[in-house]
C-alpha cells in the first residue's frame, strides 16, 4: 500500500521550513566586522552553572539565555552597554561592559543568590528569554548526565512551549515530539483509561511521573507540568516493564517549590463552551527558606464539537518541601484529579470472517458517508474517572561523592458510568445477525455500551544510590537502583446481553442505526434507556477482573570516560515478576499463579567529536513483558523481549543557538504470542515484529526572538513471523509510517511593543492502517496536516494570547481498529495575571 511521494507532500513544506530555520542559524554565525563577541558564565550560590538565566544588553533587542553549562555568548555592536542578568527569585545584576571590533571579551563569573533546585522552578513570572525546550534531567539516566553524554534519544518539552502555544494538556504537547502520535482517545476506564499515543511503531501511554508510577486514566491536565520528557526506545532497564513500552515512555516532571513567592492566575475561553480557569501559587512557609509549599489547580470544561458529548475536569496537586539539613531533605506532593464526560465516541470497524471490510463498500474514514458532528449517543450517557496519586522522596548527600533518593509513590484510579461505543456494520450484515429484513440501508453503527466500574491500585518503592568517583583515573558515574511495584485490579464490567430474532447472543449490544438515515432511532442513545435494558439484563453479566501482581527489581547503570570525549554506558536489570492469580467470574475461582524472571542490559558508546558541540552515539536497550498461560502443548509462556539497536549524532552549536538530534533504530521483538495456526482457538509463541525507522529533531534560534522546534519520524514496522493473514503488514497498532511537527515563534524583546509575539505551526500523519489482514481487508484513516496559529502579548504582570487549532478546519481521525473524529477548527483567548 506505499504511494509514490509527490514533491507538494505536505510534509515536504516541514523539510523545507527545518532547513531555512538551518540555514538562518548557520548565518547568524557570522559577524560583521564592526561587531565584537561577549562571553561569560553564571553561577548559583552552590557555585553550579546556572540554567536558562536571562542575559541581556539593556535598551537593545540583544539578549539571550543560559546554557546547561551556565555559559552565554552575545554578539552585538562595538560599544558600550550595560549587561542585565535577571532571574526571578535571585537580585537582578547589572553591569557595564565594553565590546570591541573583532574581539572577544570575557566577564568574570556572576553568582546569583539562588539554589540549582530553585532555579529549575523559578519561572511563573520571569520575563526572560526562553528556550523551546530543555535537555536537562534528572530522570531519563537516573544519575547527572547531560544530554551530549546520553547515548539515549529524548525529547524534553517545557512548559515555556506549552504556554508559547497556549496548550494545557498533556496530549497536545505531546504534538511536539518527533514521531509521536496520538494512536486512540483516553477512556477515563480505571487501570489502563489514558490516552495512548504512538512511539517507534508501538503504543505507549505517559504512565510516569518523575520517574515513578504516576499514571492518570483521563486526559491529563498540564497545570503541574514543568516538563514532559519523550524517551525513546525500550527502557526496561532502569524504569521496567510495567510503564514503559518498546517504542519508549514518557515521563511527567512536576512543578517544584522554590524560595520566592510568586504566582500566576489564568482564565481560558473559547469555541465549544471552553471556560477554564487554573491557578499556580508558591510560597516558602518560614523566613530561611527551609519549608516551601506549591499548589497548582485547574478547572476545564468545555463541549465537543459534536452535535451531543463534554468534558469536565478538575486538578488539584500541593507540593512540600523541607530542607531538615544541608544534606537531607524532603518532597511530599499529590494530585486529585476528576474528569466526567458525555457523549463520547469510539468508532470501530466491524469484520468477521464472512463480513469483510469490501462489504462495507468503503475502505476509507473520508469515504465513509457519516455526519462529522454526529456523536450518535446523549449527553446524559455519561462516565466518571478519578485518580488520586501520593508522592514522596528523601534526599541525603552521603558524602561529595555519593547520594541517596528513596522515593514512593501509590496512584489509585477509579472509574464509573455508562461507556458507549459503536462498530461500522453493512447493513447485509446486520441483516444476516438479526434475519430483519428491514436493515435496507448500507451501512449502520452497532451501538454498544458497558460499564466498566472498579479501581485500580500501583504502588512502587524505589531506592537509588548514584555515586561520581575514579577508579585507576577513570571516571565513573554510577547508579545503583531497588524497586518493588505492586499492581492491584478490581473492576467489574457490567454488562447485557440482547438475543436478536434469529438468537443470536451480542454481549452489550443496544440497537443498530443507520449512518445515512438515522431517522428517531438516532435520539433512542439515553441513559434512560440504557438504565432499562440493564434492569431487564440477564444473570451473570458482570464480568469481574481481580488480580494481583508484584515486580521486584534491582538494577545498575555506569557510565564510564574512557577519555575525556570517549564514553560507554554499561546497564543491567534483574526482574522477578510474580502474578498471584486472577480471578475467573464464572467459577469463582482464582487461577494459580506464576513467576518470571527476566534479564534487561543496555549499552550505549559516546563519542565528542566536538566536545559539548557534537556527539556519535549508539546503544543496544532491551524491553521486555510478562505473558500470562500456555501455548498448544500446555507449556507455560515466558517474557516476551524486545531489543533496540540505535545509531545517530546530536549536536548543540553556535552557543545552543542550533541542536537536535538525527538517529536510525532498528527494534525486534521475539516470542510474541499468536494464534497458532491449526488451531487458531489456542496460541503458541513464536512471533516477531521488526520496527526500524529515522527520527530528526531541530531546535533553533536563528535570530533574537525566532525560536523554531522542528521534527520528523519515519518508521517500517511490520510483522514477520505470525498467522498468514498478517505476515508481512504493518501492526493496526503502529500508526502513521511518516510524522512530521513544527512550531515557529517570534516575540519582540525590547521597544515600546516588547513581549509581543506570534507562532505558526503544525503536524503532519501520513496513512494509518485501522484495518490490515489479508483476509479482512483494509481500511485507512487518511493522512492529515493541521495548522495551528497564536498571537501573544507578554508582560512582567500579565499575559493575554489567542490560539486558532485546526485553522483548515480538517477533518481527520485516529485509531488502531477505530476512526475517532478530531477536533474542528477552535478559537480560544486568554488572559493571566502573574504576581
């Protein structure tokens, strides 16, 4: 099913955009010659390199901002200038300096009055300049190691973009990342009810938060988010199997507390009924600093774009800090979060084995002959999500070389309430299900609903040793790592069972409605009437899931120098895996249980061609998931593995001014579970799936005020070891074969209209395989591009914006076996106030 590539593709317009943003940065290099260099450093009152530090020529348009070195280069006129450093939180710094032609000046160090933990958070009202995005962590490598040191590819998304683009969830950042797509809608289901998203070819949820089990089972808010870190490739190794997947994970990184108080009040408005409102407040809690408290909170609601369908959400999260000691201290924070929607619609495609997709006479989402607007089910057919996570961690500096984290977390979700959804049926199969003969019209939907209720319990202890020392002069970064994670499943799925004409048993069926003359039947979709065919139910409908799993893990992860520039990474996990049973309804009966051992290595080499300028990097990571039953002989299942070989350059040039990353994967997954062809009703495992592709990322700021985030992902996945009507295809599950996103944004930084400024951008998907089997057929979801756009005027006190979504008001869907409808064009303003 490949097409030729056209030279108007869509995303050929990112390429070229991408190399303009290159080209402009590589000119900036240049100077005239009347012009002179400043170069300088600033410091914490820890004497560390200060990060994302506003630096400025005062009365210019010339400034810039700190790199994870605390370094920063200007380049400005002959002259002489005052030189601001500024930071919210720490004494603003002004000095007078002199720049001459065609020479370097270096100024002595600056300190600010201000804590490396403090500055990470300080940014609820900094006027600075800000970057896109951020390579610092304290998570992706569980131990200090910045990005060019990394053999691992992540993207880090900041909140400074999230507010650049006016976006306060979780899964429009996520638009962002290079490669990543969104693959199927949250469910708000207790357990497993986040959006799920597409990385490297396989689905992944953002399960992690701060490096720790933090799931949220509703779309999630962006109002405690500092950043969101997009790891690539199978990351069992430090983080386990449990939240990651084998195209990578993605970690949420919270809003800290810091020593100023400060705080932020904004209101959002919009297409569709949009009305939020959130907050962010910061204060220390005594005069040294050593108590500090944050809370964040938002409220959100707003209509679908649909005929019927909303969502409500609220989010809570307070955060403590207490310093006891200069070597020990501790972090105690949550978040309460609700969501209650209505109207919600998942739209699968139905197929059989005598109903094919050719029978729907259409193999195509755009070809198919429903309303956009119509969600096909009543307001009032509602569900509601909660979750409610608690998290600690304890600091204590053993000596210079050595530290210890113990952290914990216990994240419950929980879940109630009507979930429709529906199947694209021909009406010649409705016929043959039901012997009607009044299903005339082509195509209907099968509408469906259960009522998935119960919750959902993780709880993790993790212990972490990190150590910095040499051994026979080499040095050596090490971490050392225990983790427990307990899983607890308790949900019932209520459902029906509705026996047509002919008797045949549909679990959940309601009705069937046609897609072109849907007629009074259209209105039948009310809690009403879903409430009386539940009464009218047979016995034994619940299903019941109960079950018990616990992982305990060590693991390990050095980095050693073998030069200066020459680094290698060496990685192993150990994991013990026990599932204590689960529970079957019918009998009630727990199953035995079982254990799994796995083993999880990692490697990766660095090479500085440059140092902190150019890196070669590739790595060798594993992943891997515990199987549950026997194969066709009856012999128990083992893991299922993954491993990942990676190969690509990162680069940070031209003073951070141009960096970003080009890498080639290649992933094989081996003893997958499959049907087993004689016997199709039982399963062997002996499957395979390959995914290899490119992935591209950009950041730049060619000129003062431009900055431009721009990214591309290709990926070839496929199976090739499974049933016949699957070999050689792509997975339903892997998404679009090309991505491709881009964010342009300038602001004016000085002069009477300083802080005003625009973004342009957008994503591109190609095709999507909802549909692909050799004997059902296929059906595609088309290729899409979006654009987006925002205006923003941004001051020291206040900020007013406004976002235009979907500016082409496309019509374009996502799934894996599904067409879910995205949203229409929307216009949104908003204003904050900053304090």
């Amino acid at each position: 099913m490949k097409r030729p590539l056209s030279h108007n593709h869509p995303y050929h317009l990112f390429f070229a955009l991408l190399i303009s943003s290159i080209v402009y940065s590589s000119g900036s290099a240049f100077a005239q010659a009347t012009h002179g260099v400043l170069k300088g450093q600033v410091l914490t009152s820890e004497s560390k390199p200060a990060d994302n530090v506003s630096v400025f020529l005062k009365n210019t348009q010339i400034g810039t901002s700190t790199n994870d070195k605390g370094a920063f280069e200007l380049k400005a006129a002959a002259g002489s200038y005052n030189l601001i450093i500024s930071q919210i939180g720490a004494k603003r710094q002004e000095i007078s300096i002199e720049i001459r032609a065609g020479e370097v000046t270096i100024v002595p160090a600056f300190n600010l009055n201000i804590t490396n933990n403090d500055l990470q958070q300080v940014t609820i009202s900094s006027g600075r300049i800000n970057k896109f995005t951020r390579k610092k962590s304290d998570y992706v490598a569980k131990m200090p190691l910045n990005n060019m040191e990394n053999p691992q590819v992540y993207t880090v998304i900041s909140k400074e973009l999230l507010k650049d683009q006016q976006i306060n969830n979780v899964d429009d950042a996520l638009k962002n990342a290079p490669g990543v797509t969104k693959l199927f809608e949250a469910t708000s289901r207790a357990g497993s009810g986040g959006t799920q998203f597409v990385m490297r070819g396989f689905a992944t949820q953002a399960k992690l938060r701060n490096g720790l089990a933090g799931n949220i089972t509703t779309v999630t808010d962006a109002v405690n988010v500092e950043a969101i870190e997009v790891i690539k490739g199978p990351s069992a190794t430090l983080f386990g199997n449990s939240l990651t997947s084998y195209g990578g994970m993605i970690n949420r990184v919270t809003k800290k507390p810091f020593k100023a108080q400060a705080g932020e009040v904004s209101y959002y408005g919009g297409s569709y009924g949009m009305n939020r409102i959130s907050a962010d407040y910061n204060t220390p809690l005594d005069s040294a600093g050593n108590v500090l408290f944050r809370v964040n909170t938002a409220y959100n609601y707003q209509n679908n774009f649909q005929d019927n369908g909303f969502r409500k959400s609220f989010l809570l999260a307070p955060t403590l800090f207490y310093k006891a000691s200069d070597r020990l201290s501790f972090n105690l924070d949550a978040e309460f979060s609700t969501l209650q929607s209505g109207g919600s619609q998942y739209l699968y495609i139905y197929t059989s084995a005598t109903s094919p997709v050719s029978a729907l006479g259409v193999n195509r989402a755009d070809q198919v002959p429903i309303n956009y607007k119509s969600s096909f089910s009543g307001n009032d057919v509602q569900k509601t999500g909660q979750n409610v996570n608690v998290f600690g961690q304890m600091d204590y500096k053993i000596s210079s070389a050595w530290k210890s984290q113990t952290n914990f977390s216990v994240t419950t979700s929980m879940s109630k309430g009507s979930a429709p959804y529906f199947y694209l049926i021909p009406g010649s199969t409705v016929r043959s299900l039901t012997g009607v003969n009044t299903y005339t019209d082509p195509l209907y939907l099968e509408r469906m609903v259960w009522q998935p209720e119960g919750t959902d319990l993780n709880a993790e202890l993790q212990q972490n040793f990190t150590g910095d020392f040499k051994i026979a002069g080499l040095r050596n970064r090490l971490s050392v790592g225990l983790d427990y994670f307990h899983s607890r499943t308790n949900i019932g799925f209520n459902r029906f069972s509705n026996v047509t004409a002919k008797g045949t048993k549909i679990n959940d069926l309601f009705d069937f409605v046609s897609v072109t003359n849907p007629g009074n039947t259209y209105y039948n979709f009310n809690q009403n009437k879903v409430d009386s065919a539940y009464a009218n139910r047979p016995a034994g409908t619940v299903l019941n899931t109960k079950a018990d799993t616990y992982t305990y893990s060590a693991y390990a992860a050095n980095v050693v120098n073998i030069t200066d520039n020459f680094l290698a990474m060496l990685s192993l996990r150990i994991d013990r895996f026990e599932n204590k049973g689960i529970l079957n309804n019918s009998t009630n009966v727990t199953s035995a249980g079982y254990g799994q051992t796995a083993l999880s290595p990692k490697f990766g080499l660095v090479y500085q061609i440059l140092p902190e300028k150019v890196s070669l990097f590739c790595n060798y990571q594993t992943g891997f998931t515990n199987r549950t039953g026997t194969d066709f002989e009856g012999k128990t299942f083992k893991p299922e593995h993954a491993n990942q070989a990676e190969g690509g350059v990162k680069y940070d040039l031209l003073d951070g001014k141009l960096s970003g990353s080009v890498s080639y994967y290649n992933i094989k997954v081996v003893d997958i579970v499959r049907a087993y062809d004689p016997n199709p009703t039982l399963s062997i495992q002996n499957g395979t799936q390959r995914s290899k592709g490119v992935e591209v990322e950009v950041i730049s700021n060619p000129l003062p005020g431009l900055n431009v985030i721009a990214g591309y992902g290709y990926n070839d996945s496929k199976y090739i070891n499974t049933s016949a009507a699957l070999n050689g295809r792509r997975p339903t599950s892997s998404g679009p074969g090309r991505s491709a996103n881009l964010w342009a944004s300038y602001r004016i930084s000085n002069g009477v209209v300083k802080g005003l400024g625009a973004g342009i951008g957008g994503n591109y998907g190609s095709d999507v395989y909802a549909v692909n089997s050799a004997t059902a057929g296929v059906f595609l979801l088309p290729s899409y591009t979006v654009y987006n756009a925002a205006v923003f005027y941004d001051q020291a006190r206040y900020r007013v914006g406004l976002k235009m979504n979907n500016i082409g008001n496309k019509h374009y869907w996502v799934g894996s076996g599904t067409m879910n409808p995205q949203m229409l064009r929307e216009l949104v303003a908003n204003v904050s106030f900053k304090f």
